[in-house]
C-alpha cells in the first residue's frame, strides 16, 4: 500500500460495478469473492446496488490482492475484454451517443480520469493522429501500474470497438513494458495490436477513422448523459474534497510565471461546463475570482520576499502589464501597497537579525 503521505489520490470513490466486474473475472480463474474482499467492509451485495460507490483505496487494496494471485495470468487483459460501455453509467451513455467516435474518445477520457485521481490521462488531437497518454502519479508497485495500464488502454480500444460495431483501423496500443508471457493467449482477442517496450503507455490511431459516428449517435441522449455525468461528478466529488479545493489545488500547482488558468480552462479540465462550474463554487461559498486572487495573493508574497526584484517585475510575473494595476490589485487583497509590505518586511527582519544569530 502507498504511503500514507501519497493516500491522498486514493480517497475519492469509483462505482462499485467495476469492482464488481474484478471479482466477476478472478472467478473464472478460481478466486472467490471473499479473496479479495475479505476485512475491506464490503460484499458482493453492496456492489451489486444502484449507484455502489467504493474508496479507490478499497479497490486499490482488492486489484493488489488480485494481482498478487493472478500475476502471470494476464488479468488485466482479461478485465479489459470484459468491459462493456454499458458499465461505465453516464459516461458510457453520452460516449455511444456522442457525434463522432473522436468526441466520445475525448469525453470517456475527460470523466474516467476524474475516477481515477491518481492516473492522469492527456488527450492529443493533430491534423493526422490522435492520441492518448496515460501516467501514473503515485508510486504503486509494477503489477498495479501493469495491470492499470491493461485495463485502460485495451479497455478504452474495447469501448471504441463496441461503439462503432468494428475494430478502429490504424488503431495502436502502446505498452512502455516488455511483452509479458501470458499475452500470446490474448493476442488474437484484443481490439487493436499492442507494441511494447514503448516509450509511453498510450492509444493512437489515425485521425481520419476517429471522425466516423458511433452506432447510436443521438444528440438528445448526448445532452442528457452530459448532464448526468456533470451530476454525477458534482455529487461524488464536491461532496468528498470540494471543487474548491481542488482548484486551489491545482492552482498551487502551476508553474511559477505562467498564466494562471481561466475558468473556461477548469470546466473544460473537469468536464463540466462554465455554469455548472460557478454555480457550485457558489455552493461551496466561493467565486472563481476568488480563489485566482488568493494563490496570487500568495505568490505576490514569496516575490516580495526578494529584495531583487522590482515592484514591476513582481506583477510582471503575476500577469500585470502595468505596475499600477498590480499595486491597486495587491492592496485589495492586503490592504497595504506592495511597497509598504515591503518596508514591514524589512522592518520584521531588521528586529529580528540575521538567522545565523538565533
């Protein structure tokens, strides 16, 4: 198990269908229910109910308990080739109704990455190809990131293939590991051909054959799985961490003398839309605004902090064009000019004298 200090991507919940469907495929290679499940506080019954949420960290512990056992029996393939798009709720319902195979692609990624906080998917469209990259953000042992990598990639291949009714030509998976044993038995079974010892773990294909529409395109039902997933997102995760919180969160996270990103960014990044978006940072009795102005209320406090740079060079950094603007802004939030700031600063460390002399 990770370390407690990296849980954290592990407190958010999946459904409880997909570990239902782990232990479905473990039957078939002999384990019970009870080897997997055994001392987390859930059961078969739990997992079967309407809208069954488990901590990721549960399911982590079951997939690492599965793994364990089947390690050279290839169940990450093996899950992959279970999974329908029918499992996936909402998200599965506005990708067979999106316009083209390409917007489906893009929402399943958008949705799917939320559920699973500790891998990070990035979606890349060009004239010629699209693609999508997956990494791994905690450090988890080998088999749990093998296994993941299975499922998602060949899984996603599945998806696409059940959407359009055939296999995706030009279609590739990418596997940055060495070719296990147990992948000749699956080989002829899988939706696209997998090439390892890449140097990512990754799906690509042509774009031309992602532009075709899925079998079930529907605008109307496409509207309304959005609006299901957008629920659905709000109810699981606003709930437990806060969209607030996990703003500033990524705020934090961004790097020093780059934009900060806009609201239309962060919807986009949650898959959710701009209004859904201010309407529950209203909830949480927070605004947009409010949260930019705080991480940059904090930066402006580290720059000041440097007696090298200049008042205009510390807006500069924060976006401000004029140095005006940023002192009107800076005092609005301290209710003190950058250059008084300053001055107390220097007066704090005066009194208090060089570090090496405490």
């Amino acid at each position: 198990m990770p370390p407690a200090e990296q849980q954290a991507g592990f407190r958010t919940g999946v459904p409880g269908v997909y570990l239902l469907l782990l232990c479905d495929v473990c039957r078939d290679f002999g384990l019970r229910d009870a080897d997997l499940l055994e001392g987390l506080g859930i059961s078969r019954v739990v997992l079967c109910q309407p809208d069954s949420q488990v901590s990721m960290l549960t399911a982590y512990t079951a997939a690492q308990r599965a793994i364990r056992k089947l390690s050279d029996k290839g169940l990450g393939l093996a899950y992959a080739r279970a999974f329908r798009a029918t499992l996936m709720g909402p998200v599965g319902l506005l990708a067979l109704s999106s316009p083209s195979v390409l917007a489906a692609l893009d929402a399943v990624i958008r949705f799917t990455a939320l559920r699973t906080p500790f891998m990070t998917a990035t979606f890349e469209e060009t004239e010629d190809r699209v693609g999508v990259h997956v990494h791994c953000d905690l450090p988890v042992s080998r088999g749990v990131i093998q296994f993941s990598m299975e499922a998602m990639l060949v899984g996603l291949a599945n998806v696409l293939e059940q959407m359009c009714g055939k296999r995706i030509p030009g279609l590739r998976i990418y596997m940055a590991c060495p070719e296990p044993a147990y992948f000749r038995r699956y080989m002829d079974d899988l939706p696209a051909p997998v090439i390892f010892d890449a140097d990512s773990w990754s799906l690509e294909g042509d774009r031309d054959t992602f532009l075709g529409v899925p079998l079930l395109s529907n605008p109307s039902m496409e509207v309304y799985a959005r609006e299901q997933c957008e629920q659905e997102f709000m109810q699981l995760y606003g709930s437990q961490s806060g969209i607030a919180d996990r703003i500033r969160d990524h705020l934090v996270r961004c790097e020093s003398g780059e934009p900060l990103p806009g609201l239309e960014q962060f919807a986009d990044w949650l898959g959710v839309s701009a209004r859904t978006l201010k309407r529950r940072l209203r909830s949480e009795g927070a605004s947009f605004r409010e949260l930019v102005d705080e991480e940059l209320y904090s930066r402006a406090r580290r720059l000041l902090s440097r007696n090298g740079l200049s008042i205009a060079a510390v807006g500069y950094q924060l976006g401000y064009h004029e140095a005006a603007s940023f002192s009107r802004a800076f005092s609005r939030w301290a209710g003190v000019s950058p250059r008084d700031y300053r001055k107390k600063l220097e007066h704090a460390e005066t009194l208090q004298g060089p570090a090496d002399t405490l």
